[in-house]
C-alpha cells in the first residue's frame, strides 16, 4: 500500500473547498435542476432542515442528512405521465417527493482522519465525505499527520474507533463555538480521485498496470436491450454506478454497447424533453436519436425559455414558451442510419458511450474519468469495441488502489513467470 494514502488526511484535500450550502427537501425540483448542474458528480446531497432553537451538532447533522438526488432520479420522476401532462406543477414539486432516502451514502468525517480510512468508506458506497472546517484546525500534511496518529498506534486502536472518538470531541467542541459548527465543506469521489491522479509515482507501479490484472473490472453491469422501452432502465438502474448499459445481443450471445442511460450523461440535459424521450421510445432510439424515427406530428411541445433559448432549467429565469421536441436538445444526433445500431461510425458526440479496452491502465481510466467528468467507463473486449465485459466506476478504482500488496505481487509474479516460460519455449 502506497505510503501517501496512509500519511494523508481527509483535510489536505479540504483547501480550496467552499463552504457547503446545504440543499433541502423542501425545495422544488426546479432548483434541483439548477443545482445539479454544478455538481462534479451530476447528483447532490439532499438534507432536512434544522429545527429553530435546536443546537445543530455533529451527529444531528449526519441524522439530519437524507439522500443523493441524481438527474436520474429527476428524470425517472418527470417521465411519470402525470407529471408530462403537467409540466408546471412537477417542477414545483419539493425534492421529498424524489429522493431516495438512504442515509449511508454519506458520511461525517474529522479533517484528521486518514486518507486511507476514507477510501475504504467510499469503497463500502459512500459517496460524500462532510467534512467540518474548523478554525481550529490548521491543515496537515503527511509528515505531520504521523506524529499527528502515532496515539492509534500506541493504544492499538482500530481506525474506526478512533474516527468515532474524534467525532465525539468535535461534537462537544461544536456546541461551544457556533463557527466550528456552522462550517462544513463536502468532499465528493472525484475530490478524492483526483488527489490520487496527482500521487501517480508514490502509486507506482498500480497506475500503470492493466484494469484486468487489477481485478478493477466490474461484471455485473446493468442493462436493457435496444428494442425494449427505455423507461424500463429505471427498474434496472444501479445505485453505482448510476447507469445502464443499452445492448443488442448477438447470435453467438455477445451484448454489443450502442449507448447508455445514466445520470452523467443525463447531467446537464434538456429534463423535460429526456423524460417525454424516456417515456414514449426505446432504449435504442432514446440514445442514438429520434429525428429520422419519429414524425413531427407525434412529437410533444415543451415549454422553452424565452431568455436563454434553452430548455435545460440551468441557468433559469425568463417565461417559457411552447417548442417542439428535439433529440438534439437532450444530446442526440440525428442520424440516418440511427436503426441500424451495429454500426460504431455513427456516433457522435454525447451519444457515444465511454469505453475502454480490458487492457486499459488504471491511470488511463482514471483521466478518462475525470476528463468527462464521468462517474464510470464502460469496458470492452481488446479485440472489439462493441463486445462489453464489465464497467469500472468510483468504487473498483479505490479498491485497486487500495488493494493489499501481497495480492498485487502474486498478480505480477504470476504474469511474469509465464512470460519467462514463453522465452523458453
């Protein structure tokens, strides 16, 4: 295990970090919609409000805390028929009415708390680490964060007993100082991927060795079939990676990727015009296009706004007047050939799916992650681009890092001694 996971703390990754802004659930989808456009990770922490009078300490915060709103999510919500009759009154609705509630994708942490305590909390599914920016506290970097932890190794505590210690001190500190309390900042995954993109020569030689050898690639991907209704990937869709492949299979049973339905990509789409999409066509029209597939007379007229002609509900204000719909509008292209789907030259843009080779380095991932701001690559055999094996998110890259030395040597050793029988022969 590299030594810059262990002499790292949860706070070197704070600096620069805003203060949190805390998004409740009793604001509308609408501004949602907004807020989710600014996050790295295309979804947002959702939380109750404070009661008047009550002291909001360390664990009422955490209690306090709901569920990740994904533009999935919002998407699957709009897509309701009910709420496409009546598009004004669903983006008025409160983000109650969506979240997921599930405490666990969250998790608040001390600044001092091991960088490599934290990835194996994010390996287990969270997905948010909230983090308290004391004044207290003045930031440490590895040479101190040592001395800062040798009490753990004095006393022989676990990793986990001492976090929880130090939650309690900081618990009784917040009660006694308002600016301790009030002052949190929220690390996402890809905070944390790319503090370890920046460590790639203390990680050596992990960046460089393949996904497969790592045992990085994840095999039980979700998907659906290009001829069936796309709203059917809401029954299917993973809570992480947030997204499902969309396939056609092959005579001999290979599952060819044509595209995907995740919340990346869904991250800073036209929701309206997504969710009429995902309602009323197929997984395989939804992602490559519908222009040349469906006539003008069946298309429905969405509300646009008038002040930034645009449909996406990002940048807000302005009325909003009738348009047709446009697969344009949601990242699609139009495509004559858009029913043959075998055929990769057609994509285009948004529309292509995320691939890698089962070869791929783990650096390369990595910086294909973090380049589209994406929370998984879906992964391909070496000898076609179509043939999907696997997906490799957030949660297999901090595994692979993560991963114990002994189980890495074996897997070099391994491949070694048959390339030296290969010489041989």
């Amino acid at each position: 295990m590299a030594s810059v996971l262990v002499h790292h703390v949860v706070g070197d990754l704070t600096v620069g970090k805003p203060e949190l802004v805390e998004f409740h659930v009793t604001e509308t989808v609408e501004s949602a919609i907004r807020a989710i456009a600014e996050s790295p990770e295309g979804s947002i922490p959702i939380w109750k409000k404070r009661s008047h009078g009550v002291i909001d300490n360390s664990d009422m915060r955490q209690m306090r805390f709901v569920g990740i709103l994904s533009s999935f999510d919002i998407v699957a919500f709009l897509a309701k028929t009910q709420f496409l009759e009546d598009q004004d009154k669903a983006l008025k609705m409160p983000v109650s009415e969506v979240v997921l509630p599930n405490n666990s994708l969250l998790r608040l942490v001390d600044p001092g708390t091991r960088l490599i305590d934290a990835l194996d909390m994010m390996k287990q599914g969270v997905k948010r680490l909230l983090v308290p920016k004391s004044i207290l506290w003045k930031g440490m970097s590895k040479r101190f964060s040592v001395i800062y932890y040798d009490k753990w190794n004095k006393n022989h505590e676990s990793p986990t007993s001492s976090s929880n210690n130090l939650l309690a001190n900081l618990s009784r500190n917040s009660s006694s100082s308002t600016s301790i309390r009030d002052k949190y900042c929220c690390l996402s995954r890809e905070d944390v991927l790319r503090f370890i993109i920046g460590c790639l020569g203390a990680l050596a030689p992990l960046p460089l060795t393949s996904i497969s050898t790592l045992g990085a690639i994840n095999p039980n991907y979700s998907y659906i079939e290009s001829s069936t209704p796309a709203l059917e990937a809401t029954q299917k869709v993973p809570q992480d990676p947030s997204a499902v492949a969309v396939i056609e299979s092959t005579p001999d049973g290979q599952c060819k990727i044509i595209g995907e339905i995740s919340a990346c990509r869904l991250w800073k789409c036209d929701y309206l015009g997504a969710a009429w999409a995902l309602a009323n066509l197929s997984a395989g029209q939804f992602v490559m296009g519908v222009e040349d597939n469906v006539t003008s007379r069946s298309l429905p007229e969405l509300c646009v706004n008038s002040k930034t002609g645009d449909n996406n509900l990002v940048n807000g204000g302005g009325s909003r007047k009738p348009k047709k719909f446009s697969s344009r509008s949601i990242g699609f292209f139009n495509n004559s050939a858009s029913h043959n789907f075998g055929s990769r030259s057609m994509y285009r843009g948004r529309s292509a799916p995320l691939t890698c080779k089962m070869t791929s380095s783990l650096a390369a991932v990595m910086a294909q992650m973090l380049s589209h701001r994406a929370t998984h690559v879906w992964v391909t055999e070496d000898e076609n681009d179509d043939v999907l094996v696997g997906v490799v998110g957030y949660a297999d890259i901090l595994a692979a890092v993560t991963k114990p030395p002994t189980i890495f040597i074996a897997a070099n050793k391994s491949s070694t001694e048959g390339f030296g029988n290969e010489i041989q022969c």
